[in-house]
C-alpha cells in the first residue's frame, strides 16, 4: 500500500551531511574562469555550506548592515564632489551607488521576517519574503539606469565644462574601492546562506565599482582634450547598469517561479536510482524556501515488501539525497509498491486528477 516518508530534519541537525565543494557546476580555469566568477558568481545553488536558517538570516542582517554603511559613506562623499566638479559620469555614479544603498533596507526587513515562525496561514514560513525584496533590487536598478540614461543624454545635448578633473578621478577611485568591497562581501556571504537577492544585490554593487573605474576614464579623456568623454562614459556606464539588470531580474524570476540548477535534479535522480531497493522514480521535486531546498519524490519498491523494510529504504534514500543535494533541508519521500499487470495502485488518485470523480 502506497506510504509516506517524511523526516523533516532541521537544519542543525543535519549539517554534517554538507558536501563541501559539490556545487553541480561547471568550473573554468585561466582567465575564463576569473571572468565568469567575477561577473557571474557560481547561482545560488551552488551551496558552499549548511547553516541553521535562522543563523543564515542573521548573517544576512549583518551583511547588508554593514554594506549599508559602507556604500552610503561612499555615495556621501562622492556626491560632495558631484557639487564641486559637475561630471555627469560622476553624477551617474553616485546616483547608483545610493540607489545600491538603498537596497540594503529591504532586504534588512526580509531577513527580519524570514526569521518568523511557520504560522496557520504561512505554513512555509516568511522565507520568499527575500525573493520580494529581490523584485524591489531590479526595480532600482532599472531606476538607476533611467537616471543615468537621462542625465548622459541631457549632457551630451547641452554641454557643460568639468572642473577639477583630478577630483573626479579621485571620486572614482573611491566608489571603485567601497563598491567591490562590499561587492565580494556580500557575494560571498550570498553563496553562503542561499540567499539570490544578496547575490544579485552584491552584483549589483561589483558594476557600480567598474562604472566608477569609467568615470576614471571619462575624467582622463577630459584632460587629454575631449571634452564629450565625460557623459558618453555616462552612457557607457548606463549600458553596464542594464547588463546587471538583465542578469539580475533573471535570478529573481527563476526564484520566484520555484527554479532550480538542473544539474541537482540530475544529481538527486540518480542518488535515488542508486539506492537498493529503489526499483524506479515515480517524480521528484526540488523547490528554494528561504536559504534550504526542500524535496519531494515518489519512488517504487518490490510488492512483496513489508512496511518496515519499505520505510528503511525510504529512509535510506533520503539520507543518501541529504548527503548529495546541498542546502537540502527537508524531504518527503512516497514509496509504491511495483504494479503488477492489469493492477493501477493509484487509480482512485487518478480518476481525482482526470475529473472522472
């Protein structure tokens, strides 16, 4: 008779089942690998480790607190030196780097909320709360673009004079170094805990610390007598802020619409074909809840087997998938037994399906 398996392990207990290392991707050497990992970190599932969720939530907290801080100093001090120097580019600049700033408070309020309980009503938790606050990072980006856009534009129509250029190099440099400074700490700790708007969010401050190398470059072609090099480096650094954005949203969106790497399906497939006693793999699914994945799968067992022995091998396939699956958290297994010719064990579930019932 068909049986559900279902141990829901919590997270502490099962961080030793971590597979460090085993992310299911491809991994370049050379040059094309550091080019990958610096403008497209490894996603979100690729796990590094296992935490508790509400240790992840915490760490999150502390990631955007002090990215808070650090790129609002940033976006202060160059907006001082937007007042001095009137660079367009600079301008652009600054306005992304607040705008990435920003960012920071709902993601702080997502992490609060992910902290919350499983309720009545939200039985799954506050864990979507962060792919919420996702949504609202795309939509300053594209905010941010539109500015910058606007502003290149308007420049290159009605020229103005850039003064102290060398400042404005200056001011590039410093939002170069506060960008990728909290670029790779919030990459890093995004990894870590699962997190795709981290992710996406560090992303987004990693371009806004090449755009500022571009303002470099535009304060440069200043001095060396062209005068336009300034808001065309505005529009150069609108085009970066849109690639972000297509990278971004598309993160967000896969979250939202329950998307996994498809390399853990196949990987967490076959660790159920390779189970004894697993004869086939009716269905399996993997779905991102907060920082953890969780997974459901129907397998089938001999017929001639007694509960108990069906359940040890149930039980067996989930501890081999909480070995092989990182961030997996939790896991409901349905076993069946094999059908015989002529006999449906599902029939009456099926007739539900197809409306006959």
């Amino acid at each position: 008779m068909p049986a559900e398996h279902d141990d829901h392990h919590q997270p502490g207990d099962i961080a030793h089942h971590d597979d460090q290392g085993h992310d299911g991707h491809v991994h370049h050497s050379g040059l094309r690998g550091f080019l990958a990992d610096l403008f497209k970190p490894h996603s979100h599932d690729a796990a590094d480790s296992v935490d508790s969720a509400l240790e992840a939530s915490a760490e999150g907290i502390r990631a955007v607190k002090i990215s808070l801080v650090v790129l609002g100093v940033t976006a202060i001090a160059q907006a001082v030196l937007v007042v001095v120097t009137g660079s367009v580019a600079l301008l652009a600049d600054t306005i992304h780097n607040f705008s990435d700033a920003l960012t920071a408070v709902p993601l702080w309020i997502a992490f609060a909320l992910s902290r919350r309980r499983p309720n009545d009503r939200y039985t799954y938790g506050y864990g979507r709360a962060e792919d919420l606050a996702g949504i609202f990072i795309v939509l300053m980006i594209a905010a941010s673009a539109a500015v910058a856009g606007y502003e290149s534009v308007r420049r290159l129509i009605d020229p103005a004079p850039l003064t102290y250029p060398w400042v404005v190099v200056a001011a590039g440099i410093i939002g170069f170094a506060g960008n990728e400074l909290v670029a790779s700490y919030r990459i890093r700790v995004g990894r870590k805990i699962g997190s795709a708007a981290l992710v996406a969010d560090g992303l987004h401050a990693r371009t806004d610390g090449f755009t500022s190398l571009a303002v470099v470059g535009g304060a440069l072609g200043v001095l060396a007598g062209f005068p336009l090099a300034d808001p065309l480096i505005g529009l150069l650094i609108t085009v970066a802020i849109l690639a972000v954005l297509r990278g971004a949203a598309t993160d967000i969106y896969r979250r939202l619409m329950d998307a996994v790497d498809p390399e853990l399906t196949h990987e967490a497939t076959a660790t159920l074909a390779a189970t004894p006693g697993v004869l086939d793999t009716e269905h399996l699914r993997l779905r991102w809840i907060d920082h953890r994945i969780t997974a459901e799968a129907g397998i089938v067992v001999a017929e001639h087997l007694d509960l108990v022995t069906a359940h040890d091998i149930a039980t067996d396939a989930h501890h081999r998938l909480l070995h092989e699956i990182p961030k997996l958290a939790a896991v409901t297994i349905h076993f069946s037994p094999r059908e015989a010719p002529g006999v449906d064990h599902h029939e009456v579930l099926d007739r539900h399906l197809d409306g006959s019932l």
